[in-house]
C-alpha cells in the first residue's frame, strides 16, 4: 500500500501551505461554510477563520469569500484563485505518489513488518 | 526562489519518514558520531537514539551501526542500508522540486509580497 503523504511548503513571503490549509479550503469548497469545514477538522472556529485569513492575506487574490448573515446565516466559498490553489496543491501531493513510486518502492521493499514506534 | 519543502511519508509498518530522520542519518554520516549528530539538530541524546533505534527496527537491515566505547569514545556510521534510504528519501526531495516546478511556479506567481502570518 501507498504511504500516507504529508507535504508542506514555506514560501518566500512566509506562506506556509500544507494538509491542513488544503484540507480546509477543501472542506470550505464542500461544506459552503467556514465554521463547518473547520469543524470537520476538528478545528475552532477562531482557528478555522484565522488560517482562511492568512491565506487570502498571502495571495493577490482572496481565496476564501463568505457572507455574514442572511437567512441561512452566512456562508463561504472558494473564489477562483482558491480553486487553483486547492487543485495545484493536490496536484502536487498526486503527482509525488506517482511520480515518487520508484523511490517509494525502494524504501517500503527494506522495510521489516515490524510496527515501529513512529 | 524556490519554497521549502517538508516531506513526511507514513508507511504500513507505522514508520515515519520525514526531514528530522533524514537530517539525523545525514548528521550521522557527516559527524561519525550519534551524539554529534544530534547535537547538531539541537536534538537530546536521549532523542537522537531513539529515532536511531525506531528506524534501526523498522527496516529490515539496520541503517545505522554504532560501537561503544574505544579510544575515541565510540562512534556511529551508516550502513549500505542507511545510505540507501537516505539517498531515496532525498532523490524524492528533489524530485518533488523538479518535477512539481509547474505547480509550484503556478501557486508562486499568485502570492502576494505581503509577509503571511503564517
């Protein structure tokens, strides 16, 4: 089986884009909902709204808009730019997996079946 | 410039491949010494074998070996199997850089010059 990927990148203005980031927008996208795409990450609402923050600060673009109130008391998407981001950074973590399999390979055929410790 | 990268591969057996035990086998093969290695990364020598022993029994041969005592005080040193998974581990570092330059140029090219928080 393929192992379980986490992949982060530090850019030059101080962006840190990660799991946790994409999983969010993710969840935005499919929830329509800062609150709920947080809490499906078991995230607080205050930290949910914080990283949403951060990201539209580190882009020309906004990624994230929401609309407070209204009858169904508000509510958020991805903008294009957010789009983008989510699909290039899954691209990414995809293109590792496939494009990483023989090193991947190597690695997994030394392993023992031992569980390790972490 | 290029952003920096945090790779961290979970596999089946439950060990946990990322940027601190490739940096301690690097430290390791550099500074002939655990010790040293650790002290290097800012890391307790007490934490330093643990990932050494972790990744001793997670793979099937031992990736470091170490001897005890001696005029120098003993010393540590990577096996063929150490340098392999630690050659791997890089070669997908690069990898991802190389081969993920369209994404990463895309994701780049959106980012503002404003300092993110995070």
């Amino acid at each position: 089986m393929a192992p379980k990927l986490r992949l982060r990148l530090t850019f030059d203005n101080g962006l840190i884009l990660g799991p946790g980031k994409a999983d969010l927008l993710q969840g935005i996208a499919e929830e329509g909902s800062i609150s709920a795409a947080g809490r499906r990450m078991k995230m607080s609402y205050k930290r949910a709204w914080m990283l949403v923050e951060d990201m539209n600060a580190a882009f020309v673009s906004p990624l994230v808009e929401s609309s407070r109130g209204g009858q169904k008391g508000g509510g958020a998407s991805l903008t294009d730019a957010g789009e983008a981001v989510l699909a290039e950074f899954r691209s990414l973590e995809a293109m590792v997996l496939e494009r990483g399999a023989p090193q991947i390979a190597t690695l997994s055929a030394m392993l023992s079946d031992i569980p390790a410790q972490k």
